[in-house]
C-alpha cells in the first residue's frame, strides 16, 4: 500500500518549512557573506596595521558564494534533522525499538554538530571562515543526501 505524498500533512508541512528556510538562509548569508563587512556585521580581524595578522579577505579562489551556499546547505541539514527528530521519537514512542532510539541519538548527534558547525552560528560569533573554497560545502551536501534517505525511510 502506497501513501500518497500529496495528501501526508507532514511532508507538505516539511516541504513548506525547507521553501522558507532557503529563503530565508539566502537573504541572510547573501548579507552576512556577499557583504560581510558592513555596519551591522561583526568587526573585522585586526589588520597588519592594527597588529594583527594580514586580512585573509580575497584569497584567490576563495569565492563567498561557497559560504553562502554552505549556509543554506547547512540550515536544510538542521531542518532535516529536527524534523527528523520529530519522526523518531514519535515512532519510538509508539514501537519502543532500540534501532529508533539509536536513531534518535544519532539525529541528535548530527544536530549539535550542525548547529555548532553553522556557517551564519560562526559568523553571529564574530568569526570567519576563509580558505576552504568548494570544501567549505562538500560535507554538507553529502550529509544532504544522507538525511533525506533516513527521512524518506523514517516516513515509509
């Protein structure tokens, strides 16, 4: 027997959440990285000038687009996970089985990871994340694909 996905309440409701969390990702990390020293973002490293290292802002290769798009990436992953969190431990509620509540803590797990790891969390602490290029985002999207499987399995 098939669910029909149109009619599931929760996936309509997690694909709703996913539009406005891109959305609103985008704005944010095109403000914070597209532009990220401005009145309203946090300072700046020192300069040379100042005594401290040399700015690392353009380094060759080093596009903030990467960061922007690590951001959104990363906000859909903490989504994923909450939503994934939701799902489990409502199965596990009702089944009691020690797979969920070894899910659950593997989705709690990721999310403290996600949340730490959050490009816009390091930047609203005042840091930056410079050098790492198309590397910044290649984790997270792996992870991505991985959430979405154990999401598609948690809603079979």
């Amino acid at each position: 027997m098939q669910k029909n996905v149109r009619k599931d309440p929760k996936i309509i409701l997690l694909a709703a959440v996913l539009i406005i969390v891109i959305v609103g990702t985008s704005i944010l990390s095109s403000y914070a990285f597209v532009k990220p020293f401005n009145a309203f973002s946090p300072q700046p490293p020192p300069g040379p000038s100042q005594g401290g290292q040399p700015s690392q802002q353009g380094i060759p290769g080093d596009l903030q687009l990467f960061y922007a798009i690590e951001a959104v990436i990363s906000s859909v992953n903490i989504t994923l996970l909450v939503f994934l969190l939701i799902t489990n431990s409502d199965i596990f509620r009702k089944t009691r089985s020690k797979f969920t509540f070894i899910l659950l803590i593997f989705s709690a797990a990721f999310l403290f990871k996600d949340l730490t790891s959050s490009p816009l969390v390091i930047w609203a602490f005042g840091y930056h994340q410079l050098g790492l290029g198309p590397f910044a985002f290649v984790p997270d999207a792996f992870e991505l694909v991985v959430l979405l499987a154990l999401l598609y399995l948690s809603y079979e």
